[in-house]
C-alpha cells in the first residue's frame, strides 16, 4: 500500500469515527426529549429509523474501506451522505429554524481533509445545493399553510451559504498546508531514520566498541561490540559515567581544557566474569554546528592479543641478546678489563653503578658494608671485591653469624685454647686466623651478640685479638667486609648495635636493589643458571621458551635472585628437552601473583578497607611491628612455647627468634602461654 493511500484511508477512517459520534449524540437527544415526553410518541421512532440507517451505512462503510480500489470517489461518496444527512437533521429539527446548519462546515471540512481544494469548494457547492433545497421545499410549505417568509429570516440563510465557501477556501489552505508540511517531515523523519541506521550500521559494524557520553561522560549508547567487550549489556550502562566502567581512565570529563582535546589511553579492564584484558581507550569531545561541546565519543579496542604478541617478540629479543652476547651483563668499560663478576649478573636497576663501585674499592683495602634484602647476591658482590683485588690469592672465608648458636660464635670467629671449656681438648684457630691475608665475609653481621661487637671492633681497630680462653695476642691482616638485610641504623637507635661499630664496618657502603626493581636482568640470570645447573645435572639444556620467561617476568620474587636459582635449578631437574617451556617451571611460579595484582588484593582486603587503612592515621612500623608480634605469638603457641621449634615454624634461626622476643618483651613466663584467639591471628 502506498503512503498517499495509507493516509487517505486513515482520514476516512476518522470521518467516519467523526460521524458515528455526532449520530450517537443525536440519537441519545432523541431518547431523553422522548423519554420527558408522552410515552410512545411518534417522532422519536421517525427520528430513530434514519439514525439507525446511518449507523448501518457507517458500519458498512467501515468494512468496506480495505477494499475499495478508488479510495478518492469513495471519499466524494462519504462526504456526500454526510452533506445528505446533515441536510435530513435539519429538516427533521426545524428546518429554517434549525440550530444545526453549521454541521455543513463539518462536512466541508472534512471535504478539504481528505480532498483538499477540489473536495473542499465540491462540497460546499453540494451544501449549498441541499440547503437551498431544503429551504424551498420548506418555504412552500409555508407558503401554503400562509405563513409569509421575510427577509430578516432569509438573511441567516444566506450568511450560512456563504460561511460555506469560506470555510472551503480557509480548510483547502490548511489542509494544503499541513499535508506539504506533514510531507516534508516525513522527509526529514525517512533522512533521520536513514542517517539513524547508517549510523547504527557504522558504529555497530565498526569492529571497536563504541561509547558515547553526554557532558559529564555519561554513557547513553553503548555499542554492540562494547558489549561484547565488557561483557556488560547497555541497559547495564547506560547513565554510567565512562570512568565508573573503565575506572583506570583518567579523563576529566569536568574540566574545560581536557573538554577539548582527544586522549588515547591503555588501561586494565576486569570484566564481571573476572577476566583481566587490556584496552585502549581514545575519548574525543563532540561539538554541534556552533562550535558547542555535547558530548564525548569514545572508542575502545581489546589489544590484550597485541600486548602478548610484542610481549612475545620482547622477550625472544632478550633471549637472543643473552645468547648472542656473553658478556652483555658487565657494563662498558669494565668487560675490556680482567676483572671476574662470576654470578653478578645484569645491569639494570642499579647493578651497573654495583659494578663500577666494585672496581673502584676492589683494590684496596677499605671495610665494605652490603646490605639488601635476603638472596640479593650480597655474597657474590663480595666474592668478586675480593677476587679482583691484591688478597685475590689469599683465603676468601664466608660467615654466616646468624647461622651459628651464640655459645659457639665467639670460638668459632677467634678460636680457643685447650680446655678453655668442656670439650675443648686441643687448640683450634678461629675463622679470623683462617682468613689471615685475604679476606672474611660476615654475613648477617646483625646478629651478633654485643659482646662480640666490642671484640670485632678491636679487631678491627688494631688487627689482634686473643682466642677464647688464652692470653695471647694473635695478630691478623684480614679484610672485613660484612652484609645484613636489617637496618643497622635502626638498630643502632635501640641499642643492638654498636656506632663505633657501624662506621668501622661502613667505610663503602653498597645497596643491592631487589630483583623486582631489576627484571630486565631477568632473561640474563636465568640463562647464567641454566649453563650453571645443566652441567651440575648433566642435562643437554641450552635455553628457556619465552613463554615461560614470561611467567618469570610476572612472579613477584619475594626471595629475590636465590629464589629464581632455585626456579631454574628445580626446571633443569625436572625438563626432558633442550629448551626449559612453562611445564618445567615449579606450579607456585606459575600460580603466583605479580607485584600488581598484590597490590589490587591489599585494596579488597585491607581492615576496613584501603580508604580507611590509609586514612586513620597510618604509622608502618607500628603496623609492622603489630603484625609481627601477632605472628611470634601464634607461632608460640603452636610449638607449645617451644622457643626452638617456633624458629623452625617461621623460618628463622633460634637466635633471631629471641632477639625478636626480647624486642617485644615476650620471653617473660606469662606471655609464653599464649591465648587461642591471639595465637590464631
């Protein structure tokens, strides 16, 4: 059906409405003057007959709309039985007198509706026509019953015929006139419909999820592939602000210099499911004609693909760096020496300034200070200060003084004479005579007791000392260098070491950076152990897979580089192949979470919540300190106050665990009974 036929069947059908509603007010009048008058008067069945023969052809006409071919004649054809019945009204309710003349401009409205200027003038011509009819038949009725017909009441008469094409010419204008203006807003409403779906076409079938925002960002369309991306339905969305959805935007809807500008960023996306991707986000404001911003679009793609792709080519980068450029770890300068860095491995991250203070103090005789957390290679540094310097042929003696009981410390540093105490049954020379022209480690120099600090500070100072139990001087030539992963410093302000201590031992003081500050030596170390345990294992491994590499880039590393040899070591062990892949590698490496997502896990499960945490007034060491008394507690408490069996529980030696006793006040009698609900935290 066209559009020109739908509407003028729609026009009828309104007639037609019209028309059944002006009869039913005629016929309800009909029945209250019959009602309030003589029961079974004659005028209410002549008046009721027409009116149903109306509705019949009313109801006729309805069913008969659909299926007439010529809806133009069939519009002349109800307007002319409107003309007709308007015209049988009047005569039936006064014909002269009649007050309902005007329902002629009814019909000639109707006219210029459906058929505007032709239908409009062709039916008040029609009006006319039976009006004047109407009014002689009319008047010679009058006329024979001798009623004259003045002037005064024919002028109405003339008045409504000429109403009649007045009318016609003002409701032809009108019509003219709403129909052009109803044509061009469909026009406009078919252009909009297709520029609507063009568009909807273009955004839905763009590949990039699409996001568009009113002035303060937030979301009114969300398309399908944003949906899809996110995983969250528009519905969802929409009236969202676009940072609420992406929270790692840093867009300022709000301010008036971003308003005008185009971002593009890369951010994390977590989606409900809880499946991490990584997205890049552009945001660029929309302007009207005027120049005036009204929104803001914002595309966004899922480039989580790419990322592991040049993630993939950086890593095989690294690899073929390692394996291409033995060397590569030992900065400029220094591989064109002689100097051995056997272990120190990488430059990044600080190592490289570690290299070159190596080679500064190597040679000479100055006490040196390493400290770092556990398995930074504290040791190695070491090594390579005394193996490039003049002691390089003498003995190189490493000491572990956390690891040795206090009863024994003293004896096994200065040694003891015979019967200097149960069991000692011949002379021994301590580790300082042992190291006599080269060089002594004493690693965990933290440890040691305060009486010790006096004797080692002599020894230092003077270069003798006397063996546990004897008399005699014993004089040595002995380089001391020393490591700790405590804070001496702090330990100096509570009194567990000695100042004068700490400057003879700080003469050069080095820091080791964490492996986590250094990952870019990753690749480099991992290929150092590989060649290392391969021949220890009598494996044929050569290299590792950059997928697993990858796994060793995100772990966290909490043992630093010990913790990654003991990695490699274990994957050696274990592989069949040549080449190390994300099989071989132990399963906390691979279930293990980064730095990052630690990060993320301290914001959920925070006391109170990270806000709160960070906002009460925060005080680390207090926090610190209360989470490790919390710990010693606990562990008590499972060992039964079993001071050693506790050490073992934590992972500690017995002499650290009483040093952190005493720091704590809990080696007193009371506190070894520990409450259930405090050792259980």
């Amino acid at each position: 059906m066209s559009d020109e036929r739908k509407d003028l069947t729609e026009k009828i059908r309104w007639l037609l409405f019209l028309r059944v509603v002006i009869l039913s007010f005629f016929l309800g009048a009909a029945a209250l003057f019959h009602f309030f008058k003589v029961e079974g008067d004659p005028q209410f069945y002549t008046l009721l007959i027409p009116l149903i023969v109306a509705y019949g052809i009313s109801m006729g006409s309805v069913w008969l709309l659909p299926r007439i071919p010529n809806l133009s004649f069939f519009a002349h054809l109800q307007v002319d039985f409107d003309v007709l019945l308007i015209t049988g009204i009047i005569w039936m309710t006064g014909d002269i007198a009649s007050p309902f003349p005007f329902l002629y401009n009814l019909a000639v409205m109707n006219g210029a509706i459906l058929l505007f200027y032709r239908g409009a003038f062709f039916t008040a011509g029609f009006s006319s026509l039976c009006y004047a009819a109407l009014l002689t038949v009319a008047g010679s009725l009058n006329r024979g019953s001798g009623a004259p017909v003045s002037g005064a009441m024919l002028m109405p008469v003339v008045l409504n015929i000429g109403s009649f094409f007045t009318i016609a010419w003002l409701g032809g204008f009108l019509a003219s006139k709403l129909s052009e203006t109803e044509r061009l807003l469909k026009e406009k409403r078919i252009d909009y419909q297709e520029l609507d779906a063009l568009k909807e076409t273009l955004l839905q079938g763009v590949g990039s999820g699409v996001a568009i925002t009113d002035t303060q960002g937030r979301i009114n369309y969300f398309n399908g592939p944003a949906q899809h991306l996110t995983s969250l339905q528009e519905a969802t969305v929409k009236g969202k602000k676009l940072d609420q959805i992406f929270p790692g935007l840093t867009y300022n809807f709000d301010g008036r210099q971003e308003a005008r500008r185009v971002i593009a960023e890369e951010i994390t996306f977590t989606d409900p499911q809880g499946q991490a991707r990584q997205i890049r986000l552009t945001v660029a404001p929309l302007s009207n004609a005027g120049e005036q911003l009204i929104g803001f679009i914002s595309i966004f793609e899922d480039i989580t693909r790419q990322k592991g792709f040049e993630e993939k080519v950086r890593l095989e980068e690294e690899l073929r760096k390692v394996r291409e450029f033995e060397f590569q770890n030992v900065p400029a300068g220094v591989a064109d020496t002689d100097f051995q860095f056997e272990g120190v491995i990488g430059k990044s991250g600080g190592m490289e300034k570690i290299y070159h203070l190596i080679q500064k103090v190597a040679a000479g005789n100055a006490n040196v200070l390493i400290t770092g957390e556990s398995g930074t290679g504290k040791e190695l540094v070491a090594r390579a200060v005394h193996y490039n310097g003049p002691r390089r042929e003498g003995p190189f003696v490493a000491v572990n003084c956390g690891a040795i009981p206090e009863t024994l410390i003293e004896s096994e540093l200065f040694g003891h004479v015979r019967g200097a105490f149960t069991g000692a049954v011949s002379d021994r020379a301590g580790l300082f005579k042992q190291a006599d022209q080269g060089t002594i480690f004493l690693d965990e120099v933290g440890e040691l007791p305060l009486h010790l600090q006096v004797k080692l500070l002599r020894v230092l100072q003077e270069k003798t000392f006397a063996p546990v139990g004897g008399n005699k001087q014993v004089k040595v030539d002995v380089r001391v260098i020393s490591a700790t992963n405590r804070d001496l410093r702090k330990e100096m302000e509570e009194g567990r070491f000695r100042k004068d201590l700490f400057y003879r031992l700080n003469v050069v003081h080095m820091v080791m950076p964490p492996l986590r500050n250094r990952k870019e030596d990753i690749p480099a170390l991992a290929q150092y152990f590989i060649g290392k345990f391969a021949g220890s294992h009598g494996k044929q491994v050569e290299e590792i897979s950059s997928g697993a590499l990858r796994y060793l880039l995100n772990y966290s590393y909490s043992g630093n580089v010990r913790e990654l040899e003991n990695i490699i070591e274990h994957a050696v062990a274990v592989t069949r192949k040549s080449v190390l892949t994300e099989d071989d590698l132990p399963s906390h490496v691979k279930d293990g979470v980064s730095i990052t997502e630690e990060a993320e896990l301290f914001e959920k499960t925070a006391p109170g919540g990270a806000d709160v945490f960070f906002n009460k007034g925060l005080s680390l060491d207090i926090e610190l300190e209360t989470h490790e008394k919390c710990i010693l507690l606990g562990a008590l408490k499972r060992a039964n106050g079993v001071q050693k069996r506790a050490a073992e529980l934590l992972g500690i030696n017995y002499r650290s665990l009483r040093h952190r006793l005493e720091k704590y006040d809990l080696l007193n009698s009371k506190n070894q009974n520990v409450p259930d609900e405090v050792g259980d935290a």
